[in-house]
C-alpha cells in the first residue's frame, strides 16, 4: 500500500477523533476550537498525503496545503495554551492533584505497614 496514501487515512481518522472530543467542550470554548482547528489541520495534511499518493508533487497546491496545514496546527497549539492560560483545564488539573496525593497516602501507608 502507498505509504501517502496510509498517511492520508490515519490524518483522516485523527482528523475524525479530535471533531468528536471537540464535540464534548461545549463549555470551553477555547479549547473546542483548539480541537477543531487541530482537526482542520489534519485534514489539510490529508489532502496533502492524498495528492501526493496521487502524484501531484511539487505543485502550487501541495505547497498552499502544507502551508494552511501549518498554519492550522499554529493557530491549535495557541488556542490550547489560551485555554490553558483562562483556567479552561482547572478541574482536571485538581482531579489529577487529587489523584496525586491519593497515591503518595496510599504509598506512605504501604511503607508504615508493609505485608
């Protein structure tokens, strides 16, 4: 099979994953957009891998598709951290914390009273 071709198909499919959890951050705009435009970029590099599975090397488009491709994937990264930044992730971050000091009890329990 065309390695392009299978680049192409595994874009397609992040480009797919990333849309559905976009899907569930009604309320983090921010971040929602970071996914989409994540999603977006991935379909850019589809069309990309497409063509050149295709044999459209070297054209103005392939360049124009790996430039949107970039320029998507920019605009992704700098909506996560604006997310990141408006506090979008706060309850994840006091779950992991939550998780984190869970473990250490769990762990200093185990060394008082081992087996």
């Amino acid at each position: 099979m065309n390695p392009y071709l299978v680049r192409a198909l595994l874009a397609v499919a992040l480009a797919a994953f990333l849309w559905v959890q976009s899907r569930g951050l009604a309320a983090r705009p921010r971040r929602r957009r970071a996914f989409e435009l994540g999603a977006a970029a991935m379909l850019a590099l589809a069309a990309l891998n497409g063509g050149l599975a295709l044999g459209l090397a070297s054209s103005a488009l392939q360049l124009a598709l790996a430039a949107v491709a970039i320029g998507l994937f920019v605009g992704a990264v700098i909506s996560l951290l604006a997310s990141l930044r408006a506090g979008e992730a706060a309850d994840q971050r006091e779950q992991i914390a939550t998780a984190a000091r869970e473990y250490r009890e769990r762990r200093e329990q185990q060394r008082r009273h081992p087996k």
